[in-house]
C-alpha cells in the first residue's frame, strides 16, 4: 500500500510540473486570422542556405515624465537574447533605431494601441516596457505581424523582468507567424484566447 501511495504522488507531481511548465499567462497573443499557412495550402522549406537579417525598431516606454524608461545597456541584451535565440535558424535581427515614448497610460497598461505609435514599415517594432510596469505580460499585434511589446515581470518566483528574458523571442516568434506549442491540443483553445490570457 505504501508503494502504491508513493507512486500516486510521484504521478501527480510529474502531472503538475508538466502543467505548469505550459504557463503561458505571460502572453496575451491570440490568433485573429485563419492559419495563413494552412489556409494557402503553402509548404514550408528553407529556399536559400543564406542566414536571413531582419530590421528592429525599439520604442522604451516610459512615464510621462521620462522616469522608468530603459537603458541602451538593457535595450543591447535585449537584441541579444534575441539574436541567440534564432542564431541556430540563421536569423539575425538588426537594430535600425530606437525611440523613447514617455506616456504614464501605455507604462502601466499597454493594449494594442501601443502598436499605433511611431510605426515602421520597414522594421518589426518592439515596444519594451519595464519591471516597474503594474502590466506584465507580453502582446503581438497578431500571428504573423510587424509589432509586439514585452512589459513588466514574471507573475512567479523569481519574478525576472520580462525584457531580459526570451519572452522577447516569444513574441518575435508570433510576428514570424509561430502559434503556441500548445495550439489545438483542445477544441476551441485558441479562439477564445483562453489558452493565453494575462493573470
């Protein structure tokens, strides 16, 4: 009997990691488009052996006031954690400029109307947003777009500030037209965005 106790609790604390280790309440992404991929019937491989570079716009916002805004030291290990990140894919991402937004009402609660201000249409804009936000989580504009922003700290121990993460490559991966690993595993999961919502 004490076996067969023991083993009950070794399965449902592997069941409980492999849970929590889908926790993806950081990310508010949710798909408003069919699959482009599956909709167009489009085959994916790689035409060329030459490593692809990719244009960034990094927007900081800050408090009105300026106050909060993030360093170039931070806004380098940002750019990377995201060029690691894809290295092994041969994607590069450059830095084509960068921005201060000083704006209190996007600081703390940043939306996709975020993604109206300064827009470039030859980068991936990036909007970064500091631990100091009362907002954490992260957005892209859709799958397959050309913005996203990353605000605030982990909800968890030991609560990191999300731009120092890969939750920056997270993101990057739904402008490059990635879902979550976890899409379609249950009817409806992504429609709803309840596979994906903030804390």
């Amino acid at each position: 009997m004490k076996k067969y106790f023991f083993n009950v609790i070794i399965i449902l604390i592997m069941l409980t990691n492999a849970i929590l280790s889908q926790d993806t309440t950081f990310c508010g992404t949710v798909a408003s488009s069919p699959d482009y991929l599956i909709t167009n019937n489009i085959q994916l491989m790689k035409i060329s052996n030459q490593p692809i570079a990719i244009n960034v716009f990094i927007h900081k916002v800050a408090m009105d006031n300026g106050s909060y805004a993030i360093t170039t030291t931070e806004v380098n290990n940002a750019m990377n954690i995201l060029n690691s990140d894809y290295a092994d894919f041969d994607i590069s991402f450059i830095l084509v400029g960068k921005d201060q937004i000083n704006n209190t009402a996007f600081f703390n609660s940043p939306n996709a109307n975020l993604f109206n201000v300064n827009p470039h249409s030859d980068a991936i804009d990036i909007y970064l947003i500091p631990e100091e936000s009362t907002f954490n989580g992260g957005l892209a504009e859709d799958v397959i777009s050309t913005a996203f922003f990353v605000a605030g700290k982990f909800n968890k121990s030991p609560y990191n500030e999300l731009i120092s993460t890969s939750v920056i490559s997270h993101e990057m991966g739904h402008c490059l037209g990635l879902h979550h690993t976890h899409r379609g595993w249950r009817d409806g999961e992504e429609e709803d965005g309840t596979a994906c919502v903030r804390n």
